[in-house]
C-alpha cells in the first residue's frame, strides 16, 4: 500500500528553504507558555527513581485517566490514554471498522487530512459530507449520505480547518444517525479549549454507546511535542482498543502523563481564558487586513484557524509556495482539505508575528 506524505510537511519543508524571512502559519503549534504547572512536573520528573523511567500501564497512568474521567464524567476504565490525539483518532477508528458493519468512513469537507489518511491506512473507504459555507454541517446530509456500509462518522469540533464549533443539537442529531446505522461518532474534540462562541458541546453529553470521543493536551497546554491523548471508548468497545494500543505503541510517555497531571490538576482557567483571549486579538488583526486585502474569510468560532479566498489566486500548492517566495508568509493550501475549499487558503493563527504576516498579504494582493 502506497501512502502519501501530508502536504503539511512538503510546505514546512518548503519554507525552510526559502531564501528570505518567511513567518510559519502552517501547522497548529501554538507559540504561547504551556502551564507552569506542567514545567515544574517536568523538572520534578528528572529527580525522581530510576524505575520511574520505565514503561508505564499501557492504558495510562492510573491517576491521570482518573483524573480525565472525574472531568469528563465517565468511568476511568473507559480512558485509554494516547501518544497525542492523533493515535486517539486512529484508534477509534481502527475500533469502528474492526466491527465489520462496514468499510465506510464518513468525513466532512473540508476535512482536517489526516483523517482520510488513517482511513486508507484501515483498509476503509471515504464519503464526504460537505458542509457550509461557514462550516457547519447539516445532520440531514450527513443521514442521506449513510448507509449500511457506514463504520463511522468523523467529525472535530471546534473544526480544523474551518473554525466551525457544533452546537449540542448538532451533536445530538449525528449520534442518532450512528445509531440508526450502528455505526460510531467519532467526535475530535482537540480544540475544546479554544471555543471562542460558547456554544462548544462534547458529545460526551449524549449517553450512547455509538460514540467515541478523543481529545488531548497539544493544543490546550501549548505542547504538542509532549504527545499525551487520550479516548474515550463506550464500555462495551474498550478493551480491543486497549490490546491495540499496546501493541502499536506498547505505551505512552511517563513524564508527559506525570507533567500533564500536575498541570490538570494546578492549572486555574484563567490560564485557558488568556490563551482565548490572545486568539480573539489576533482573530481580530487578521480579519482586519484580509478586510483590507479584498479578500473573503472565514471567522473562527473555535479553534485558531482561518480561510481565506484572494480573487484570482486559487489555493493550490503551487501559489502557496509563490506566496512564501514573494511575500513571505506561509499557509496550507486549501485543496489539502478538500474539493469543496480548494479556491481557499488556510494560515494558523499561532505566531506572534500575525500582524506582520498580515499587513505582507495586504500590500501582496492590494
């Protein structure tokens, strides 16, 4: 089987290459402090016993998926805890086609592209949901679309790439597809902490056992190199998606999972509430210049991602890497996630720099 190597990566490679100053609004690495709390974990780790080096439990250190569960309202046996939300993602979906009432995976365009990635990877097959032009997507398309071939349903929320947040009547009604079809909802809730709308719900708020939630820490304390994630599995789909886990990645970091305690359990809201806030400034900032620059954009409801559509200058690879040549700025191309935003452009608003980046797309396309 031949797999294609994300198009995240042949940008970011791109950029470092380039000759002149180039500010990175590629990928989601948040360029804000992680908690204190999760430092101090970290320099208290390096102190502690020689056995403490080893492996951890392969589902997770018992107190870290208990906390998980405490916050979350679920039994900590059904939390298996990740190497970063991407494995979690794997995973559930891994679990959802191993019950063999179908090959399908229905995902939404635009479509974050490791997901029809991991599903090729399955041996599963892909249908897209396409969903409107502010991101939301209709329950009743994702019912026509359906059908008995369906394993599951992969949606995220807050979205990557489009910054769409699902209300709780959105999540309810796509849990009754699932289980209408006795498929599984798999909800990336990885952004949860970054819902700039108030109107975030957790489909963990429906009571089924045709849903699968995953989340993580990457993107909520700043770390997305610690990688520590975490699923969570309807009892009755828990313990293969264990046995996988063990044997794929054997276990998950131990010093990641100990600092990640700490910080979850000495970390205030206030600390997520300034990283928003920050978000909303530089939300703000951007949207203005693309004002500006005559383009059409979308504004993140959750999440820190925005579109963008330059009349004339479609979203392809090959102008995302004139843009980087000539006006220094680097973004996603918009056909990475998708037919249906391939005229868009997708920039990561995770870099101080974002006025600057933003006043070079004003004066390149005025």
């Amino acid at each position: 089987m031949d797999y294609e190597t994300p198009l995240f990566f042949h940008v970011m490679e791109y950029a470092n290459r380039a000759a002149g100053d180039v500010i990175d609004m590629v990928s989601g690495n948040p360029d804000w402090e992680p908690p204190e709390a999760l430092r101090e974990g970290l320099r208290d780790y390096a102190d502690l016993e020689p056995d403490r080096f080893q492996y951890a439990p392969s589902e997770g250190l018992l107190e870290l998926r208990e906390e998980i569960a405490a916050r979350r309202g679920v039994d900590a046996d059904q939390v298996v805890v990740t190497n970063g939300a991407g494995e979690a993602n794997y995973l559930a979906m891994a679990r959802a086609l191993e019950r063999d009432r179908g090959d399908e995976i229905v995902l939404t365009d635009p479509v974050y592209p490791y997901y029809p990635g991991k599903t090729t990877m399955l041996d599963g097959t892909q249908r897209f949901v396409a969903a409107d032009d502010e991101g939301q997507l209709d329950p009743a398309d994702v019912r026509e679309a359906a059908s008995e071939e369906t394993a599951a349903i992969v949606v995220a929320t807050p979205n990557n790439p489009t910054g769409a947040v699902y209300p709780e009547s959105t999540m309810a009604a796509l849990v009754d597809v699932a289980e209408e079809y006795d498929a599984i909802l798999i909800s990336d809730e990885v952004y949860d902490h970054y819902d700039l709308s108030g109107e975030f719900a957790s489909a963990l708020g429906v009571d089924s056992s045709h849903r699968i939630v995953t989340n993580g820490f990457s993107k909520s304390m700043a770390i997305t190199g610690v990688r520590v994630g975490y699923a969570v599995f309807p009892p009755e789909l828990v313990e293969n998606a264990k046995s996988r886990h063990m044997l794929v990645n054997v276990a998950t970091t131990r010093p990641g999972q100990y600092a990640v305690l700490r910080a979850l359990r000495e970390t205030g809201p206030e600390y997520y509430e300034a990283n928003r806030e920050l978000l909303r400034e530089r939300v703000a900032t951007f949207t203005d210049a693309l004002d500006a620059a005559g383009a059409e954009y979308t504004t993140p409801r959750g999440s820190f991602y925005v579109m963008a559509r330059f009349d004339g200058y479609p979203g392809t690879l090959e102008n995302v890497e004139r843009l980087i040549d000539e006006a220094g700025v680097a973004g996603m191309p918009g056909e990475a996630f998708g037919d249906s935003r391939s005229d868009w452009l997708r920039f990561a608003l995770v870099t101080p720099r974002v006025e600057e980046a933003a006043e070079r797309l004003a004066t390149y396309f005025e």
